[in-house]
C-alpha cells in the first residue's frame, strides 16, 4: 500500500487481486496522495471513461476506479526504494541520461513538467507511464476519447487538455481470448511525441 494509486487496472473479470484493485475504493484511499482529496478517490476516474471489458460487463461491473497514470519519472519508482529516494537524480526507468523527480524541487520547471495523464483505456494498467522518446510509436498510450485529446496535471497544479496530431487510437473492446480491452501503440506523430516529451523530463 506504498503508491499513490495501490490498483492495477485490469481487463478480466477474475477475483486476483489486481482484478480486485480495479475497483477496490478501499485500498485506493490508502494510497499516498490520497489524503490530500480527502479520501475522494473519484477524483482518478475521468466521467468520459466508460470502457469495460465484455467479461467485466458480464460480471455487472459498472466502472473500473482509475483513469490516470502518473509519469514514470516522478516519485520512488523501485519499490526496494527508501523514502529519501536512492535514485533522485536518475531516472530508474530510463537510466543516467534522465532525472528522477523525488521532490518539487529537482524539476526544472514546475509549470512545463506534468506528473499525471490521462491514460488509454486499453494500455493503462499500473498507474506507471511509460514514455515514448521517438521513434513513431507510443510507449504507454495516451488517451484519445475527448475528441483526439488528453487531460495532463502538472507540478505548479494547474492542468491542461492537449489535443492530439497522431492518428486516432480507438478502444477496442473484445479483442484476444479474454475479451479484454486493446489499444495499439502506434503511429504516433513526431509532433505530439516532441510536446509531450519536453514536459515528461529533464536531462541530467
């Protein structure tokens, strides 16, 4: 329960405990940054998500909790981490060449950095989005259901919507043995990769 999300979001119906976080309110609220929406986990669920999986539907499933991520270079990201952050001033993900925020403080610029976006429903899974550098397709993949755009929270607290160049990746419900619920990677236009790859870290 060290996150700040403490859910995986998954496409089946299972009863394992990632199909369990899915919708699990209780351990949402255990999570770090929840005290600080006084425990209104809504507050990770954007309205316009209402994706589920043919066997979540079938389950009655309503919703799963969660459609944000947060940006794979903020925060402890390895979980044997200690509370000062080890890897504060490298990214863990991505190696020396890129910064670990562990505080406010190490970003470069509070107002051009974000820290959370708004995930597509069929690449979110555990709250840690992955960045693509180049090479025409996504990494994690952004959300594309508000009209080809994508809600981003940044670190001064304001937050933007930024509409996408890249072709539209649409949520594919039904799709593989599980009738889970897909997205594809790519392509992601050189444009949109360029904007969001300046506030997705700093170099060391």
């Amino acid at each position: 329960m060290d996150n700040w999300a403490n859910n995986v979001m998954e496409s089946t119906a299972a009863t394992g405990l990632f199909a369990q976080s899915s919708t699990n309110r209780e351990w949402a609220k255990r999570g770090i940054l929840a005290s600080y929406l006084a425990g209104n986990v809504d507050a990770y669920h954007c309205p316009a998500d209402k994706f589920l999986s043919k066997p979540q539907r079938s389950a009655g499933w309503t919703y799963r909790l969660r459609s944000w991520s947060m940006n794979s270079n903020w925060g402890r990201s390895d979980p044997t981490d200690g509370l000062s952050g080890t890897y504060r001033g490298k990214s863990w993900a991505y190696g020396q060449s890129k910064r670990q925020w562990i505080r406010t403080s190490d970003v470069s610029n509070a107002a051009g950095k974000w820290v959370l976006i708004d995930e597509h429903p069929g690449s979110i899974n555990d709250a840690f989005f992955i960045c693509e550098f180049g090479g025409g397709t996504w990494g994690d993949v952004p959300a594309f259901y508000h009209n080809k755009a994508c809600g981003f929270a940044f670190a001064d607290g304001h937050s933007e919507v930024h509409k996408w160049q890249s072709k539209d990746i649409p949520v594919v419900i039904g799709a593989g043995p599980n009738g889970g619920i897909q997205a594809s990677t790519g392509p992601a236009d050189k444009r949109d990769q360029d904007w969001y790859n300046r506030g997705a870290y700093d170099n060391l």
